[in-house]
C-alpha cells in the first residue's frame, strides 16, 4: 500500500490514506446560521477529479487554506456518498473538510488542466446526462444585458437581488447552445465582453449544468 491514495480509489470501505491533489475550482462560500461552506473540484496527478466542501463555524476567522491551481496534500478528511441533484464529477464520493483537517501546501502534482470537452451535438440531442456537470468551449455569440433578479430563501436567509446574463455559444457546425451566467461570474463576464472589440471571442466553461425548461440551455453550478 502506497503513502496516499488516488482519488479513483477512495472508498467508503477501505481506510483513508492522504490525498495529494490540485484544487481545479474554488466555488462560492455559503454562509448559514451554524456553518459557512466552500465548495472544491480536486484533481490528481491522473487525471481523476472528485467534489469537496470546507465547512467551519460561521463565526471561525479561518482563512481559506485552499487556492486555485495550488497543490496540497490533505489528511484527516471524511468521505461520504455523493448526494447532489448535479454532480461536479463523476466521482460518486465527496470528500468533507473541516477544521481539524491537515493540508500541506506541496510542489505542483500535473499539467492537466482537467477539462473533459461535451460534444454540442451530444448537448444538443439530450444525450449528454443533466445530473452531471459539463465543461463547453465555442464562440461567443447572441449577449444579452446584465439583467437583476431576486434569489431564493435559503436555510433561514432571505433572497437577494443578484445579476444574470444570457448568452449563446457555438461551434464549426453552427450549433447553438444558450447559456446564462449568475451573480459575480454574470458580472465579470459583462465586463470582459465590454471589453473586448474582438471579432471573435472564445469561451470555455467548466463544470456547467445543463438545463431543459424552455429548450435546452446551459448555466453555472
């Protein structure tokens, strides 16, 4: 048995043995009544990717140990099923951070940059499986403006009034796929479109959720 495990073979039934792993994306920090929570894709050195979360007090001055592109190596973590209605990877372990776990910043452990490119034609067909997550590059085409709208009640917080933006992208073959982009990325978007006098922009979105309502569109986590 090796001195740390790769994420591909974690499991529920076996002792856990330390990760080391690069931290692809770092998500938004949910602030409840009793903990706040940071949501983290790790990749390692194979290629192999996994969902995680930090969660502290929500009164903690804990500073985020965990940077994007950063490598560490993670011990005393917990592991539990994957639950999410949309899954960040295919991983169908998710691993649990907290306060008395150690992370141990290390020399960089790949050169993957981790995307797993959809198909549009896939995408478009209903082909590829909404409960898990994409990543989508093209051309950006059909921006809308920087729109308002008020966030759902969650866990005790009201709603808030936040940004969203709609735009399409397509590929070689004309293929159009809507998309829509919410809060602080809505923002950063309108603001590196505005610009840009490009003729051509290219996109790359990574870990999206697909969404069927009124045809198919893709957004953020």
């Amino acid at each position: 048995m090796g001195s740390h495990s790769l994420l591909a073979e974690l499991s529920l039934f076996k002792p856990l043995l330390p990760i080391r792993v690069t931290v692809i994306c770092k998500g938004r920090t949910k602030i409840g009544l009793r903990f706040q929570e940071t949501q983290l894709i790790f990749g390692d050195e194979k290629g192999n990717t996994i969902h995680a979360t930090f969660s502290v007090d929500s009164n903690a001055s804990n500073i985020m140990p965990l940077e994007e592109g950063h490598s560490y190596e993670i011990t005393n973590f917990k592991l539990t099923r994957s639950l999410e209605l949309t899954m960040l990877t295919r991983n169908r372990c998710h691993i649990k951070l907290s306060k008395s776990t150690i992370i141990l910043k290390i020399e960089p452990i790949s050169n993957s940059n981790f995307y797993c490119f959809a198909n549009f034609i896939t995408i478009y067909h209903g082909l590829a499986h909404p409960k898990f997550a994409i990543d989508i590059y093209g051309a950006v085409v059909g921006v809308g403006f920087l729109e308002e709208y008020m966030t759902e009640d969650t866990e005790g917080n009201n709603g808030f009034i936040d940004h969203k933006i709609q735009f399409s992208l397509v590929n070689m073959d004309y293929i159009h796929i809507k998309c829509v982009a919410y809060g602080s990325i809505a923002q950063e978007f309108d603001d590196l479109w505005n610009s840009t006098d490009a003729n051509v922009v290219l996109c790359v979105l990574q870990f999206w959720k697909i969404k069927w309502g009124e045809g198919l569109q893709i957004s953020e986590l």
